[in-house]
C-alpha cells in the first residue's frame, strides 16, 4: 500500500532536502555561510532582484521585452549596483532602473541602506502549509490587496 503525499508535504521536503544539500556542500567545499560572498546573501541577492524586477513590471504595466513596452514612453533603463546592509553583512544587489526615474521600488526603497527582517521575509514561506498564508504574507510586505 503506498501513501499519496499531499503537494505542500513534498514542497516542504523539497526543501528540507534542498537546505540539506547546500548545508552539505558548503561544509565540503569550504563555502562561506555568512559573509560578503556567502550562501546566505548570495540567496537574498537571488530572491530580492527578481521581486525588484516584478515591482519595476508592475511599475511600468509591461513585462520585460514584451511589445507593449514599444514607444511606451517610460521603459526600462539599465541596472545599478547597490550595496545594503543586513543582518549577516553587506549584500549587493542590482535595483533596475527606468528612464524618467520615477519608479520607486517598495521591497528595497530609494536610499535605503540598512534591510531588517529580509531574513523572515525570505525564509518562512518556506514553513507555511498554504498558499493564502503565503499570499497574505506578501500582501503584509508590499502593502497590496
């Protein structure tokens, strides 16, 4: 007799398994947890820029290449460098930036240096059962309905 494993059982062991194997090949390659080249900000660089890059879509009413964006006026404008400070250190991250310089992003704000609780923000969806607890988590910190 076999069990059915409900979807959110297996992507909560999805990644138990996928902490498991960064643990593992941090700890055998000598790989920094914490620090300026370390797994823990490497992870919060991944998961802040795209979130960026979604406000920017949002933002400008387009995707990325999408042909909306074609003499629409304002549009996408390169990306810059910008160094904030958390909890375990300086992270950099690339913010993306449109032509008339009017986007302001909410996750990461405008000549805000220093990130608290991104760790919370990044991690504990991680842990949550389902899918409202999720959205109403991201409806908390972008301020959306």
């Amino acid at each position: 007799m076999t069990e059915t494993l409900d979807p959110m059982d297996q992507l909560k062991m999805d990644h138990q398994q996928l902490a498991q194997q960064l643990h593992a090949q941090a700890k055998a390659g000598g790989v920094e947890l914490a620090g300026p080249n370390g797994l823990l900000n490497q992870l919060t660089a991944n998961v802040l820029e795209p979130a960026l890059d979604a406000e920017m879509d949002e933002h400008l009413g387009y995707e990325k290449h999408h042909v909306k964006g074609r003499n629409a006026g304002n549009s996408r404008n390169g990306r810059r460098v910008k160094t904030v400070l958390k909890e375990i250190g300086p992270v950099e991250i690339e913010v993306p930036r449109d032509t008339d310089a009017s986007f302001g992003p909410q996750i990461v704000k405008k000549r805000q240096r220093r990130l608290t609780g991104v760790d919370e923000i990044i991690l504990s969806p991680c842990e949550w059962p389902d899918h409202r607890r999720i959205g109403a988590h991201f409806d908390d910190v972008y301020g959306a309905n």
